[in-house]
C-alpha cells in the first residue's frame, strides 16, 4: 500500500482547468495502468477524470494486465470545502467481484457516512478500499473513523490516505489497514512510505458467525 503525495481532492478547489484531469485511459489513468503492466501488480486510486465535460474525484482499481476492472466516482461532495462547486457526485455504489471475493470502492468525505461501508458489507464484501487526503488536523477523526467502519461492519478496511501540502491543507497519512475486530494490522506514518500486509479475508467471515451483528439489525424499525 503506498502513500500517494496529494493531486487532486476538495482541498485543491477550483482547479477546474489542473492538469490532471484526464479521461480514463489517458493521463495518470494511463500511467497507473502502465506501472500496473510494468511491475504485474494491481493498483488502485483516485484522481480527476474529465468525463462529458465535467470533472469526477474517480477510484479506479487496474489489474496485474493493465486492465481497468472497476470504476467508482466519488459519492459525496464536501459543501464545507467547496466540491460540490467544482465536481459531480457519482451516483452509483462499486463493489468490485474479483479474485478476493466483492470489494467495496470508495473515496475520502465517503468514510464518514456509515451506510456506504453498510451497504457494502450487506452485499458481500469482505473488504473496503478507501483513497483519501485526509487533513493534519482531523486525522484522530481518520483513525477513529476507519476502525468504527471496521468493527460495525465486521470487515477489513484498507485506508490510504495522502501527505505532504497542497495550497493550505496538509495531509496526516496514516494510512491503515483495520481487521474486522478494529485492530490496525498495518499502519503508516505521516511520510510517504510502502506498507506490505497479508490478510486472511476468512477472518470477515468468522468475526460475523462470532458476532452476528448483521443479522440482528431491527430492519422492521428502520428499514433494509
């Protein structure tokens, strides 16, 4: 897991005309996918795709080939930073089939909205991928948060947020990857720097026969 320095997020408002915005397939979308071909692994990450003339935050998740497998634009748009300015939400879920079981996609201001890791967890997933440039000084709000999404939902969580400046804003990192019982099993500093973690998604499953918070939710009080 690296630690990407920032690109483009809320905290870069206004930037309609950065370079970064890009198509997919070209720009960073086609770097990342040539580093993905080039070293045989997969990545995935966030950046600024330019799509019928209007820009997205966009995660996209690239094969060990090169290939795009999956796509999720950023679902909400932080007004107190200005996004919803400058960006369009995304208005679907992305939950991810692939070789570890569904994984559920998602961007940054996403991780404080505990029905997004819900409705993933409700679906299958075993494990939520998270892109972030998450502020210095919120980030005690990053490290609670990622480990609450975890322990409700009874998932992994893997968390990769940003360093370094933009503009005003300085990003904490700490990138993470949370077990399902809320416990880091990996976590960075606030340099930029590679994490390499093994984990047994089998876990997800044994924590929810544990545990069964799932099925013990009062969906006749408040809904599915």
């Amino acid at each position: 897991m690296t630690m990407p320095r920032p690109t483009s997020s809320g905290c870069a408002r206004g930037r309609l005309r950065q370079p970064g915005a890009a198509p997919l397939g070209e720009g960073l979308f086609a770097r990342l996918s040539a580093l993905a071909r080039a070293y045989h692994i997969a990545l995935g990450g966030s950046a600024l795709e330019l799509k019928d003339g209007r820009l997205y935050n966009t995660f996209t998740l690239i094969d060990a080939e090169g290939e795009c497998r999956a796509v999720y634009r950023k679902l909400h748009l932080s007004g107190r930073l200005g996004e919803d300015q400058w960006l369009h939400a995304g208005d679907n879920f992305t939950l991810f089939d692939g070789v570890w079981g569904p994984v559920g996609l998602s961007i940054c201001y996403d991780l404080r909205f505990p029905e997004v890791a819900r409705r993933y967890a409700l679906q299958g997933a075993r494990l939520w991928l998270l892109s972030a440039q998450w502020t210095a000084r919120r980030i005690r709000h990053w490290q609670a948060l990622l480990r609450a999404r975890a322990i409700e939902n009874q998932m992994f969580v893997a968390g990769v947020n940003g360093v370094g400046s933009s503009g005003r804003a300085t990003f904490g990192g700490l990138s993470a990857v949370i077990e399902p019982w809320g416990e880091p099993v990996a976590e960075a500093g606030g340099s930029e720097m590679l994490l390499t973690v093994e984990i047994d998604l089998d876990r997800a499953d044994e924590a929810r026969r544990r545990f069964p918070v799932l099925q013990d939710r009062r969906v006749d009080l408040y809904g599915s």
